[in-house]
C-alpha cells in the first residue's frame, strides 16, 4: 500500500468540491458519458448515432482539447463520451491503441489524430464550409510550446490528480495516471525517462507528485515572470495570428487552456481576453472554478 499523501487522499476519494460552470455556456454536445470501470452504469463503445459523431476523449489532454475546438466552433453537435484514463480495452476496440482522442462518425471506421479530426469536421459539408485558417508556422509559438511546457506540466500534473476530472474520477485512473506520467525530482532531478520512473516504484513517484505540488509557489514566481510574453504573441481576442480563426489557435489554446487550474497565474488583459473568448466560442470551459 503507498503511503505517500497524493495516494493515500486519492485512494479515499478526497475531491475539492468544484463550481458548476457558468450556465451562459451551451454545450454543444448534449449528451455526455463516461467509460471504465468506476462502479457506473457506463457505456461502451458503440455506433454513433445518425448526424451525431461520437467524440471520445480525456479533459487533462492538450490534443484533446484540440479536437473538441472545431465542434464548438461550428456548433456541431456531439456525444462526449469520458474515457476513463486506465481504460485500455474502450479505444483499442476502436482504434487499436490507446489513445485519445478518437473520432467516430456512423457508419465511418474511428479515427484517432488530433488534426485530422479538426480536418475532418471543417471540411465536411454537413456542418457548413471551412472556417479554418492555415497554419502559419510561426517560429515563437513554437517557441513558446518548447520552452514554457515542462515548467507548466509541473504545475498542471499534480493538480490533476486532486480536482474532478471525469477520466481520473476513481483510484485506478488516478494510479495509471502517475505511473505513465514521470515528473521532475524534488531536489532538481531532471525528468527521468519512463523506464527509470517505473524503476522507481509507486511510493517515491507520488512523493514526487507530492513535492512538486507543495513547492508550486516558486514553480508559480516562476512561470509568472516569463508570461508576459502571451501579450506579444496573441494578435486579438479572437485569434492568435492574424486573419481569424484557425490552426495556430487549435494548437496554441490547447496548451495555455489548462494553466486556468492553477491558482496564482497571472495572465494579461491581452491573454485573459483571448482564452475567455475562445472558451466561449469553442464550448470548452476554461479550469478556473476549479483552481488549486
């Protein structure tokens, strides 16, 4: 049994009571779902209905999130279905793998990819013509994704495991969400390599988890000090580059979505105006009634 704090409150089911999101958002996709194995009635996975693609995914994926923007941008409706994260057997009975997110349209083999899914939708006459603009390749978003990423994922991580998420919602998932996540070491060890995390074993991984969430405030000084830089790269609230909507933003919302959960963030105007506009416009509610 792992004795570390992170696992010993997770394995009990000790949740942070979160808001429900504003009301003002619709949701596109109307009927949600969860798949694995909590003690639910779930479902598994199946056809789609008719004009109805099912979309399955996890809320802690940036690639996910990508998927789910086209949907909302288009006012297509959906099925959400929640994969558990520990569920193996729902996306490799459709796919083949485990992976997310997968697409899945009646009477069409499932797709996996996060791209070709936005592709797939925009450019489906079913749901009216494109809308997005290519990508434009720039150099600083990249960047951006390079360099900022691993300090964020710090924070993001442990902050998972201790908010409601449908795809961490019991033990299991929560523990296959650790051990498949390495993370930095307390003392400034570098990100050991899946391999050398396993080695590890599970009490020193979730103390890891442990450290890295108590020391958040210099990790949070540090990724303050350095997001500005959102104010110089966001052209408006309406798109990361010029010309409107398209895949800079799938590629770029995606990441800075989910630093929404972390208390103390200190985003622009420029910055809080783009992800408050793009969550309303996508239908995906940003992380912030669940701050930690």
């Amino acid at each position: 049994m792992m004795r570390a704090p992170i696992l010993a409150s997770l394995r009990a089911g000790v949740r942070r009571r979160v808001a429900p999101p504003p009301a003002a958002w619709r949701l596109a996709a109307r009927s949600i779902s969860v798949s694995g194995d909590s003690g639910l009635n779930l479902p598994t996975a199946g056809e789609p209905a008719s004009g109805r693609p099912d979309l399955y995914i996890y809320d802690l994926c940036p690639f996910c999130t990508r998927s789910r923007m086209i949907f909302g941008l288009k006012n297509v409706p959906h099925r959400l279905n929640w994969l558990a994260y520990d569920d193996e057997a729902t996306p490799k009975a459709l796919i083949g793998k485990k992976m997310a997110p997968i697409l899945h349209i009646k009477g069409e083999k499932p797709m996996g990819e996060s791209l070709d899914i936005v592709r797939r939708i925009d450019e489906d006459p079913t749901w009216g013509p494109p809308i997005m603009q290519p990508a434009t390749g720039r150099e600083d978003l990249k960047n951006f994704e390079k360099e900022f990423w691993p300090l964020m994922r710090r924070l993001l991580h442990p902050r998972f495991l201790r908010v409601y998420l449908p795809e961490l919602a019991h033990g299991g998932a929560r523990e296959y969400f650790i051990r498949r996540h390495p993370i930095d070491g307390p003392n400034g060890e570098e990100r050991p390599s899946l391999e050398e995390w396993t080695k590890m074993g599970d009490e020193m991984q979730a103390e890891w988890y442990d450290a890295s969430y108590v020391n958040s405030v210099e990790l949070i000084e540090g990724l303050n000090a350095e997001l500005p830089i959102l104010e110089e790269l966001i052209d408006s609230e309406t798109s990361v580059s010029p010309g409107g909507v398209g895949y800079d933003d799938v590629l770029f919302y995606c990441r800075v979505r989910h630093i929404t959960i972390v208390r103390g963030i200190e985003l622009g105007p420029k910055a809080k105006a783009y992800l408050e506009s793009m969550s309303m416009r996508t239908d995906i509610p940003l992380l912030t009634c669940m701050k930690l």
